[in-house]
C-alpha cells in the first residue's frame, strides 16, 4: 500500500500545505492591526442593527413621560444617551 495520494506528488501536497500556512499567517497579521471589533475591515457607519432592549415597566412608563414631554423620542432619546454611556465606558476601557 503506497503512503501518497495517487496522482499526487509529495511535493504538490507541501506546497499545498505551504500555501495554506501562508494565508493562515496573512490573516493573523490583519487581525492583529484591528484591535478592536469596532475596528476591523467591514463595519460601516452606515449600516444600523436592532437590539431589543427589556425595561421594567415603570422605566419604559417613564421613557415614554420623556418623549411626551420634550422635542425627542423615545428611540433618539435612549440613542442619544446609550451612545454616549458606550462612548465614555469604551475609553475608560481602553486607557
């Protein structure tokens, strides 16, 4: 029984297996220039995902007084705020 895939030459197989360490090194050294997931090649500013968010029901009550009572939304006004929270906890993070 021969110790070689049939048609293959030893050498196909290392260059094979070479070229695949090669690729695997590239993509480690991109990953290592996006230090953040925020960072990384592909996320766009301009693309916007949902997250449900569970309030007790006296906080959506009250979320709902705001919006009722001043020029924002419910959706802006907690945007607005969360986006900052995000902000100053990331650079107390990242220090």
């Amino acid at each position: 029984m021969k110790s070689r895939l049939p048609g293959k030459k030893s050498s196909d197989i290392e260059a094979f297996i070479s070229g695949a360490e090669d690729k695997t090194a590239k993509s480690t050294i991109v990953e290592k220039m996006a230090s953040y997931p925020w960072e990384e090649p592909g996320v766009r500013e301009d693309v916007t995902k949902v997250y449900n968010l569970r309030l007790p029901e006296p906080y959506l009550l009250k979320l709902k007084y705001i919006a009722e009572n001043t020029p924002d939304s419910m959706h802006k006004f907690c945007l607005n705020v969360l986006q900052d929270a995000i902000d100053e906890k990331i650079e107390e993070l990242t220090k």
